[in-house]
C-alpha cells in the first residue's frame, strides 16, 4: 500500500465541452500548459485529474508534493494567479470561484487503480467524523471489505486538512471502479444492507458524494516513486 501523502485538490470550472483529453485541440494545449506549469512547482511528486462525472462542468487535479507547507506556499504566491491566467480560455467563471482543498491520502489497497491509475470511474464521499480512532477503525474495516465486491478496482483515502461544512474532522476517501452501474448495484445488494451499516459508525453523515473520472491522466515527476 502507498505512504500517506499531502495531496491539494483543486476543483475547476471548466468548460463540460472543452476538449481537454485532447492534447493537440487548442482547449487540450491550454490545459497541457497548466498541468506542466503544476509540474514545474516546488515539492513536485504527482498530479493526476479528471472530469466530475455527474457535474461534468467541474474538473478535479490532484496534486501531490513533498509537504503540506508547500502547497499552501503555492496559493499564497504570485505563480498561483499565473496558474489561473493559464486556465482562463477553459473557465466557465472567475478563477476565484475554484475550489481548494487538502487532505492526506493514502492508498489502502494493494495495487489500488483509484487515483488516476487506470479506474475508469472513481467513486467519492467526504465522512464526517465524530471520533477519529473509531472511524478509522471503521474505515480499515470496509477497505478489507469493498475490494471483494465485483468491479471494485482500489481504495484510498485519508483525512482532510480543511473543514467541511463547519465539521473540523472530515475523512475523504477515493474508490475505483469499472464503471458505475457495478458501484450502485452493490448498494442494492443484500451483502451491503448487511455490512453497510459499518459505514455508519462514527460519523454524522457524508457529504459530496459522486464520481471523477480520473482514468489514467496522471503526471509523475522523474524518479518519484508513488
């Protein structure tokens, strides 16, 4: 399994139409512009994006660096408004209307497809715990037991550094699948209405959940090992 990581994830308002998976379209060369310009940060390890499956009109870069400290660096300096200029041809409103968190994610599966490694869809929700020791007790339970369900390509997850809101500890966590007809069907399933309620302990709920489609669009720094 991977080691925890400070991840900063940037959701974007991008055009639903703008035809950024292609890499030689004019919209796909502005984005490949930005996504080399994260490359080109401090503290650099890994990025990996995608579209919003059910707000098509949102997409997600996750990017991964040595420390937490220099991802807020980033936001406070003048290369985080360059970053926005970049991006303008694709936004659907104010760069400032982005949304920026944090968290530290680990992968908790071995081989785990789920960020930006192959999961043709990822499924996500943001947990909003009530005790940290029993929710992760929790959490490590169902990670043993979702990957036994039929479609299920790896786990990953980990706390957030920022509230959601106004709950101080919220755990977001990042599941693989092959498509979603195989995610919501387990939810139909007499296994889940079993064991499911395991992801009702220690936690007052969740919030955002839907799916990114993260695929295999990642970028590593040369010799990182992730």
């Amino acid at each position: 399994m991977g080691s925890t990581r400070p991840t900063q994830m940037i959701i974007l308002p991008i055009k639903h139409d703008a035809t950024i998976e292609e890499g030689e379209s004019d919209e796909g060369r502005v984005w490949t512009a930005a996504l080399q310009f994260l490359q080109q940060q401090s503290g650099f390890r890994r990025l990996y994006w995608g579209r919003h499956l059910e707000e098509p009109g949102k997409t997600q870069i996750h990017v991964v660096k040595d420390t937490l400290q220099q991802h807020f660096i980033f936001l406070k300096s003048p290369q985080w408004e360059e970053f926005g200029k970049i991006l303008v041809p694709l936004l659907t409103s104010d760069f400032n209307t982005s949304t920026v968190r944090h968290a530290m994610i680990s992968e908790q599966t071995p081989n785990a497809k789920s960020l930006g490694k192959g999961a043709p869809v990822t499924g996500t929700a943001i947990y909003l715990a009530t005790d940290d020791r029993a929710w992760e007790a929790a959490w490590t339970l169902w990670s043993t037991i979702v990957p036994t369900v039929p479609g299920c390509m790896g786990v990953a997850g980990g706390w957030m550094v920022e509230p959601v809101d106004g709950h101080e500890r919220c755990y977001i966590v990042w599941v693989g699948w092959e498509n979603t007809q195989l995610h919501e069907a387990y939810h139909h399933t007499k296994d889940f209405k079993r064991r499911g309620i395991i992801l009702w302990q220690a936690n007052k709920g969740y919030r955002e959940y839907g799916h990114v489609v993260f695929g295999d669009h990642s970028r590593s720094k040369i010799g990182a090992s992730l």
